[in-house]
C-alpha cells in the first residue's frame, strides 16, 4: 500500500494522515522519562496503551464523544494492527487537562511550596500521596517537545480558552476521572490523578481525544496497602525512573540517554501488562478483539457496552451516585 503521509512524530506515538479529515495514530514500544526517549524499547507497550485507549474511549462514550472511528478491520493498516487508532482530526485545545484526587507528584511539590495547587488551596498538613476530600482539576500548559508542562489555575486556562468552553473541559474532566476512578476501585486500584486532551469537532463540539486514562497518562495503585505519608509504586513506567535516577545507571540527565537493563525493561512491561488486565479484565494475548463492535464511528460508540456500576472512589464505597452534572446533561 502507499505510505501514509506522517504529520508528526512524538516521543513515543506517530501520527499519519488518512484523508483530510481522519488520523491514524501509531503507539510505538519507545518509553520516556524526564523529557527524553530512551534507545530501548518496552515490548507490547505500544499494544497496552492502544487497546486500553480503546476500551476507555468505549467505556466513557456516554460522558463525551470521543474520537475514536476504528481500531481494528480495514481501516486500520496490517502493519499497525494492535498499535494503531484511527480517529477523527480535531482541531485539537493547547492545554491539558489534569485530575486529582490524590497529592502525589507535581501536585504534591507545589503544596509543599506554597500550600495550594493550581491556585486552589487545600488543608494543610496533607502528607503525600493523601487523599483529596474531592477531585480538584489542574490545568496544565502543553510544552513543546523536550520542555516540561507547567500548571496554571482555572484563570490562566479560561484566558487561553474562553471561560465558557474551559468550565466545559472541567467538568468533563471531573466526570470522567469519577468514572475512570470508580471503575479502577471494582478492580483494587486507586486513580491517583490522570490528563486528559481535548479537540473540537467539526460540528464545533468538544470531543475526547489523545490517549484516554492509559499507564503512560494515569496514575494508578493498589489499593489494598494504601498508606499516606510516602511514595506510591504505580502501574507506569517507575522502574525506568527509579534505575535512571539511581547510582547504577550513571546518567547525568544532560547526556545521551543510556540503554535500559533486561530487568527494567521486564519489570516495566509486566507492569503495563497487569495495569491492562487489572482495567479491562482482558488479556493483552486477545487483542485486538471484537472488530466489528469497535469499527464504529465516535458518534455511536456510546451505544456499545456501559461502565456497570457508577460507584465514585472518593466517596464511601457503598454509596452510588445518582446524578451528573448539569453541564454534561444531553442537549
């Protein structure tokens, strides 16, 4: 077949053009931590993070359209098969959107600092990795590549948005992190906090794109152990990171990134593994899987299968919520 024009190539996924108005995008086996890609491939990575997208893409349908068009079938070029989505171009927002309901990582630092976070204040005494008596949303800029995001509050984000379309995004956002956190807590696991990205439609609606509530872009734990007050292992690329910053590695985070060890590259993949199958229930081994369910465009995916039970991780775990937010109602 012809080569599909590339209309840019990312740390870890490529994005080709399919027409004028469809992309397909390409999660690669790459893995980055702290701004760089590093020469060692994580095998299947690329594989997780396409089809957990998918089974989020369908299992939020009915908060917000999405993208997605075809995972699968004769859209999806053989040689992308299991890595490669095909969705709708959007023109997509120059933020990020960003959900809390633990005080871990960035988050955590900016509350040491000064005791809030994206201009929110919250109690004091917090000690990491504490859970939030409510999800706080925590816009980020989108840096260019090599740069690091940084947060900014709710006004910052109205200003580059227009307040109307940026209380939109945050109470979508909120939404769907309560339904990603409720389906994470059925399988014993904790959302910590997640980004999600999104684009407007060509019929001028906010639409969810990007990667949807993956290891690279959630943050996920056990839940059983959990205790406030010290680091969190998550279902994510931490092994990298702690080899790379460890005294074995000898990187210097300025030179060229050095080849990741057998063992972490192992410990890294059974991790992705096991995020997938703690979420979806599924094996990766299956995958892809039901094309004709998925080969769907983005406006009907929401008649395929539902979340189940609606229970809200942040709140007791036998009470259920009834309600959505007014702004996500049908119109």
């Amino acid at each position: 077949m012809t080569p599909l024009p590339t209309v840019a190539a990312g740390k870890v996924r490529d994005l080709y053009a399919v027409g004028a108005d469809h992309l397909l995008v390409v999660a690669s086996d790459r893995i980055s931590a702290f701004e760089r890609v590093f020469p060692t491939p994580v095998p299947d990575k690329g594989r997780v993070l396409t089809a957990m997208s998918a089974f989020w893409f369908r299992e939020l349908a009915d908060v917000l359209p999405n993208h997605l068009v075809a995972s699968d079938g004769p859209l999806v070029p053989a040689a992308f098969r299991g890595r490669g989505l095909l969705v709708e171009r959007l023109d997509m927002l120059p933020v990020e959107a960003v959900v809390r309901g633990y005080l871990t990582g960035r988050g955590y630092a900016d509350y040491r600092r000064s005791g809030v976070v994206c201009g929110l204040g919250l109690p004091a005494g917090l000690p990491e990795c504490a859970r939030l008596p409510e999800p706080i949303f925590t816009p980020s800029t989108k840096a260019r590549p090599g740069e690091p995001d940084e947060n900014i509050d709710f006004d910052t984000f109205a200003a580059i948005l227009g307040r109307t379309l940026a209380e939109e995004v945050r109470e979508a956002s909120l939404e769907l992190y309560r339904r990603g956190a409720a389906r994470a807590a059925e399988q014993g696991l904790l959302l910590a906090d997640t980004k999600f990205e999104f684009g407007i439609g060509a019929s001028g609606g906010l639409v969810l794109a990007d990667e949807v509530l993956t290891p690279d872009s959630a943050r996920y734990w056990l839940a059983g152990d959990h205790r406030p007050g010290r680091p969190r292992p998550s279902f994510d690329k931490q092994h990298v990171r702690d080899w790379l910053v460890g005294p074995s590695s000898g990187w210097d985070c300025v030179s060229a990134p050095p080849p990741l060890p057998p063992a972490v590259v192992t410990a890294t993949r059974d991790r992705y593994l096991e995020a997938y199958h703690r979420i979806t229930g599924l094996s990766l081994a299956d995958w892809p899987r039901d094309p004709v369910d998925l080969r769907q465009p983005a406006s009907r995916l929401g008649q395929c299968g539902g979340a189940g039970d609606r229970r809200d991780a942040h709140r007791e775990p036998d009470v259920h919520r009834s309600r959505r937010s007014a702004a996500l109602q049908p119109r």
